[in-house]
C-alpha cells in the first residue's frame, strides 16, 4: 500500500541533485514532505509544486544547496571511520547504494541500522525519519541516501550500555513523570542540565558546525554528559507486550506534545518515533523493538532535557486524566475533522505539519483515540534561526 501511495512522485525521492542539508546544518526536508503529502491524499500537483517552492526556497529563506561530491571512497572496511564527520555524503551514498545492490534494501538496513540508530538523534532526527520514510515508501535510493545520512551526521544517544542504570518506570508516562518530577524538584539535576546547555562549547567532541546551530550542540552535549536521570533504561522497555507498549509510548508522547501545542521540538519526537517503528519493523530481529524502544526513550529525555520541554507532572496528569480512558472516535465526524485537517496541511509551507498529520492520523487509524486527531491540529511554525547563523558555516 505504501508504495502505491507513493508510486506517482517516486521520481522526487530518487532525485540526487541536492545535498542532504544546506546553510550548514539545517536539513533538507523536502523528500519528508513528499511522503507525507502523497499519504494524505494530496493531488501529485500539489505535491509536484511543493518539492519545486521548497527547493528553490525554503521556509528559513534559503534555497537548498546542489550536492556535493567526495574524493573519500566509502568501504566496508573504513565505513565507520567517519562517522558523525559530517563529511563524505555522497561517499557514503554510493556506498549504501552498492550495499542496496547487494544485499536488498531489508538486507542493508538489518545490516548496518542497528549499529547507525545508536546516533539516531544527530540531525535532530532528521536522518532517522528520513530512513523511516523511505523504507515506508519502499524506496531503495532514498533508502541508501537516509543511512548516509545516519552516518554523516551520526551523535551517540548514550554513553556504554555498562554505564547506564535502570529505573521502575512500569509504562512510559511514569517515564515522563519521572524527568518532570526531577526537573522541578531535584535541584542537582536540574543544575547539572542547565550547566551543560549553557556551555556546550566546554563539550570538545562536537563538530564546530553543531555549536553554530544552537539546539543540535544542546542535544549532543547532554547526550555527551550522560546524566543518569536521562539514561537511565527504564524497567518498561523489557516488556513481554510489545504491542502494549507501542500503544503506550505512542499515547505518552502525544500527550507531551499536548503538553506543549505546536511545539517545533516535541514535534519531532512524534515523526521520529514512527520512523523508528517502521525501521523496528524492518530489522529480522525479535529484540529490535525493545532496542529502538530504549534509544527511543533516552533520546526522548536528551532533547526535551536540553530544549527545557518538559511540563509539570500535574499537567501531564490532567491531560491523562482529559484523554487516557476517552472512548474510540466512533462517528464519521471524527473522520471528516481529520479529513479537513489534512487538507489544511496540504496549504502549510512548513513541511512539518503534513508530517505530524500523516504520523497522527496513520496512528488513529489503528485504534481511533481521539487525542491523536486533537494533535494533529495543533499546527508548527518555523522556528527563528539564532543569530549564530548571520555567521558562515563551519564546514
């Protein structure tokens, strides 16, 4: 189904004549917004218009860039050595695509994603969905080009796995209790976090192009610090109900982003978490959903740690209390509201919102809670770029 969907605007996740990021750091989003559009119901022109506004200039005011070529050769023996370099995309393209030849996309992706998703949260995300995307759509090329991505912009979620504690969070929601509670009340923890993300330049294993962006530092320089609060593996994850608790970490972050409406960063969390779901689903491996889970949950406490995006516990109590035992959305008026939100995201300049609502409404198919669709409403701007970026890139 998925690849019928997309069938018609295939030719635009194939396109290799742009570089994954431009400005830098910022990611080019533009493939995102073909999936999702085409998976809710927009018209191929509309499509078709979007990935040609958006590559002549996005909505930060700038165009995306031509791609770059590589000197570098990219082989199965020196693969890793540069990870996170932000260097050799295109190297690291023709060599995922080689491996595609080879191995079959599923047989690339069981290959080399579980070691890859360890750096899930570098690009803020955006190479993981763009994985989630293309193995949804069923596309090889964009396959290849998203575990590049992974590679090139590679950030550890966590330090050693000897390192980490576990906690007895029994569901994910206790999971965000957990750092709520902490955050208002632990005041070491609390001051820890707000030392690391007030000088990340005091963090030496970041690109100095992260420090230029602001958020990607702030993420990477807590992940770097390994706060046991924030990486600590919580007890849920060990599950025997892996269903359960798909269903349960898909509601927790939902009700975060209710938390927070509109909010650019929790935003993130619900899109990446799909696209996870999908690569789990991928991977020939029984314990691949308790693993992405854990780097799900980790990464989930690193970035709304260092964007200061955690609510009070009693709101995240309310909201539970507002719509954890709601009934399933029954009559055809919830499908209809849902209906017209997705055409208001085929409006949105910002990519972002057809996303969120192709994520939210794939969710609410399966099982209709009614918090999805009161989400998915809850429209995005483009955030503000900081000053840092009136400076040149650091590449």
């Amino acid at each position: 189904m998925p690849t019928t969907v997309v069938a018609h605007v295939s030719d635009l996740l194939g396109d290799r004549t742009h570089h994954i990021e431009f400005n830098g750091h910022l990611t080019n989003h533009v493939k995102h917004a073909v999936v999702a559009l085409a998976g809710i119901g927009a018209p191929e022109q509309v499509i078709r218009d979007y990935y040609k506004s958006y590559c002549t200039l996005t909505p930060y005011g700038f165009p995306v860039e031509p791609q770059r070529t590589s000197s570098v050769s990219i082989e199965e023996d020196n693969w890793r050595e540069f990870l996170g370099k932000r260097a050799h995309f295109s190297a690291y393209t023709r060599f995922f695509d080689e491996q595609i030849a080879h191995l079959g996309s599923r047989g690339a992706v069981a290959k080399y994603a579980p070691e890859l998703l360890r750096g899930w949260i570098g690009a803020f995300t955006h190479a993981t969905i763009h994985l989630g995307w293309a193995i949804w759509s069923d596309h090889p090329a964009m396959t290849a080009e998203a575990l590049a991505y992974l590679a090139f912009s590679f950030v550890p979620v966590h330090l050693e796995d000897a390192e980490r504690g576990q906690t007895t969070d029994p569901e994910p929601l206790s999971t965000l209790r957990r750092l709520s509670d902490a955050w208002s009340k632990d005041q070491a923890f609390h001051d820890r976090v707000e030392a690391v993300i007030t000088d990340t330049n005091s963090v030496t294993e970041l690109h100095p192009e992260l420090n230029r962006s602001g958020l990607q530092a702030r993420v990477a320089s807590i992940a770097h610090s390994g706060i046991p609060d924030l990486t600590a593996r919580p007890a849920w994850i060990a599950g025997a109900d892996a269903a359960a608790s798909r269903r349960a970490l898909r509601r927790a972050v939902t009700l975060l982003y209710l938390a927070s409406p509109g909010d650019f960063v929790v935003l993130h969390l619900i899109t990446s978490l799909f696209a996870l779901e999908v690569i789990a689903d991928t991977l020939d491996d029984p314990t691949a959903e308790n693993t992405v889970y854990d780097l799900f949950a980790t990464g989930l406490r690193v970035i709304v740690a260092a964007e200061r995006k955690i609510p009070t516990t009693a709101k995240l109590e309310e909201l539970d209390s507002l719509f954890g035992n709601a009934e399933a959305d029954r009559s055809p008026f919830a499908a209809a509201e849902f209906d017209v939100t997705a055409r208001r995201a085929w409006l949105e300049d910002e990519e972002h919102n057809p996303k969120l609502v192709f994520v939210l409404r794939a969710w609410w198919n399966e099982d209709r809670w009614p918090a999805y669709r009161h989400a998915a409403a809850q429209f995005t701007r483009t955030p503000d770029l900081p000053p840092s970026f009136e400076e040149p890139p650091n590449e």
